[in-house]
C-alpha cells in the first residue's frame, strides 16, 4: 500500500467539502437550478441534508486517499498540480459531460457540474504538495 499523508486527506475532504458548498451555492446555484428547471422555494430533495452531506464527506474522504495513493509521499507542486488538473479535466469531467450529453443536459450545465471537480482535484494537488 502506497504511503498516504492522512493529514492532507483530512485536509482535503473538508476543503473538498467546503468548495462544492462555494461552487454549489453563491458561484453557481442560480445558473445550476435553472438549467435542473429547480425552483428553491417548492424543490424538495430526495435525501435529507444529513444522508447528502454524510456521504458527500465520505466521497471526498474516498477520493483524497486514491488521490494520496496515485500521487505518492510528498509530490512535487508541479507535479502534483499538474495530476490534480488533469485529473479533472481529462477523466472525470469528460466522464461527466458523457453523462450529461446523453441525459440532453445543457453546455452550461456541462460546465458547471464538470469544472467542479477541476478546481476540487487541482486543489488536492496544491495541498498534497504543500502538506504531503
């Protein structure tokens, strides 16, 4: 088993956590909800907030330490910045614009869902090289 920083992947889940709030909400929660046609006074999610934000520190928790793993003990910032971006952009926002498309979603719903994990996964790269 690669060494994993448990420090930074502590770090990670609750930055990870704290940007989806920023990115999900004042950056991008008008454009986001317009383009679900979501209307925030008589939406009603399916899963409690507790279930959601329960698993979603979980996710994180998840892919910080597979991040960790593929990163190794201690990267370069370069480096580690370099993975975090094309972590992003090359595996799961194209993944997620696949999704998307064939659910007939909107570019502007593409971008905003698949630039989320860009930011999230450059800024494991940045913590990982500073803390790693």
């Amino acid at each position: 088993m690669p060494a994993i920083s448990w420090g930074a992947v502590a770090v990670c889940t609750v930055v990870a956590f704290v940007l989806g709030g920023l990115w999900y909400g004042p950056l991008f929660s008008k454009p986001w909800m317009a383009e679900h046609n979501i209307d925030k006074e008589t939406f009603k999610p399916r899963y409690s907030k507790g279930a959601m934000f329960s698993i979603t520190i979980l996710l994180n928790f998840v892919a910080a330490v597979v991040f960790s793993a593929f990163l190794g003990p201690a990267p370069a910032m370069g480096l580690a910045i370099g993975a975090g971006i094309s972590t992003g952009l090359c595996w799961v926002a194209p993944a997620l614009a696949i999704c998307h498309m064939f659910s007939s979603r909107s570019v502007k719903l593409i971008l905003i869902d698949a630039g989320f994990p860009v930011v999230m996964f450059t800024a494991y790269g940045v913590i990982f090289a500073y803390l790693g």
